[in-house]
C-alpha cells in the first residue's frame, strides 16, 4: 500500500474568509502538487480530507489532476488535534492507495506514528502543501519521498 499523506495548502486569513478557504497562493501550490503527483505517476483509489474548507479545497484541486476512482470525500478523525492512534490502526489493514489531506499537528504526529510507532518524534516537517509518500511493507511503514511546493515550478 502507498499512502499519500498533504498538509492543506496556504488559506485566506480568518479575518478576511471565516471558512479559511485557500488564498491564491494556496491555489497555486494545490495546483502545483497536483500536478507533480500526475507527473510522477501517483495513483490513489480516494483521497480523504479533514473537512475543514482548507484541507476540502486543496484535495479537491489535486483531486481534478489525480481523479481518484473512489471520490474526494470528507472523513472524521484527522482535524488538527485528533489521535493518530485510531487513524494509523485503520490504515495498517488498508489495502487501497489512499491520499489523506489535513492539518498540522495531525500529520507530523501521523507520520511518526506510522514509521517510528511514537506520534510525538518528529520525522517530516510540513510546509504548506507538503507532501510525504509512505509505503506500507512487511515490516511496516517507511518513507518513500517527501516534496516541498516550494521546490516545484
């Protein structure tokens, strides 16, 4: 199994959008992401979003470049403070390729859940739009590649 794991890209500032949908920057790094993971032959069955409008939109626009067989769809149990506990369990038994799009602190946790079995130990470092590739193998989770938005052109 691959599992693909994105921090929401950059949003519009509480004052000026409540729902803290993406800012133009935000759109371009989705955009950006989107289609590097086209590029490099990212395949997902669905990709998975918080629900937030942040995470919503930004899975939505990497959505339109990967088309996800099973959708773009909101999940509980990845919102910025959740326990990663539940969510690594359930992805240890999957066996479709998965994209999951959150929040800090959700997914530094997630990941060093994943590879090190401790949420607290930091393994990647999220920027906006970041993206991680994990593989699941026998013997459990490793990291396969990492990407900044910022590095993309």
């Amino acid at each position: 199994m691959e599992l693909y794991l994105v921090r929401h890209a950059d949003p519009k500032s509480e004052a000026e959008d409540p729902e803290r949908s993406l800012s133009e920057l935000g759109e371009r790094q989705a955009d950006r992401v989107g289609r590097f993971a086209l590029d490099a032959g990212v395949r997902v069955d669905q990709i998975r979003h918080s629900g937030k409008k942040r995470a919503e939109d930004t899975a939505g626009i990497i959505g339109r470049h990967l088309s996800p067989p099973k959708g773009v769809v909101a999940v509980i149990g990845i919102a910025p403070m959740d326990d990663v506990v539940p969510v690594a369990e359930t992805l240890s038994s999957e066996e479709d390729d998965v994209m999951l799009v959150g929040h800090l602190p959700f997914m530094n946790r997630l990941v060093s859940q994943l590879v090190f079995g401790i949420p607290d130990c930091a393994a990647v470092d999220f920027p906006k739009a970041g993206m991680v590739c994990l593989i699941r193998e026998t013997g459990g989770w490793t990291i396969d590649w990492f990407v900044n938005p910022s590095v993309l052109s």
